[in-house]
C-alpha cells in the first residue's frame, strides 16, 4: 500500500541494509544512492547520495512541489557493496 503524500509536502524516504545471512543492519562498503520518478517516468532525483541515519539505515528527504505530477511515483534505493549491487524498490502517491 502506497504511503500518500500532498504536493508542496516533504517526503521522508528511508531504507535499510541487512545481512542476508543473518539480518543484521550493515552499511554498503561503496554508497548508498536514490532515484525517484514521478508518475510520469520523469526522473526527478537520479543517483543521488542518501544521508546515513545509522548503521544500515539510510534516508532520503524529496520536497515535492507544487506543480508535481499526482498518481504513483517509483523509488530505488541502489547500495553498493564492492560490485555486489542490490536495489530495492518502493512507491508512494501524490495527490492535492
């Protein structure tokens, strides 16, 4: 279920990172980035560095606008551990 957001809201993205052997949070060795498209398929961040919040917890804060697309955005989060890559993938509505 699609969180809804309003435009001219803050959206607070957040993921985590976790073992896949043993679920414990950890931090990628190379980076932690974001992208977001609007409903539209426009990229509206591409690649960008995610803020650390704590051990393999990682967020993100995209300031919708006014003039934003309403419906479905798509996020992904890509970490990046030596040339291991894993993306996770999330959405959220936007409406008036």
């Amino acid at each position: 279920m699609a969180v809804t957001f309003e435009r001219s809201e803050t959206v607070r993205l957040r993921a985590e990172v976790r073992d896949p052997e043993d679920n414990a949070l950890f931090d990628p060795v190379t980076s932690m980035k974001i992208t977001i498209k609007d409903s539209a398929g426009a990229l509206k961040a591409d690649d960008l560095d995610m803020t650390k919040e704590s051990q393999g917890v990682y967020r993100y804060y995209y300031d919708l606008l006014e003039a934003d697309a309403l419906g479905i955005w798509q996020v992904a989060y890509h970490a990046t551990d030596g040339s291991v890559i894993t993306i996770q993938r999330d959405i959220f509505r936007v409406s008036d």
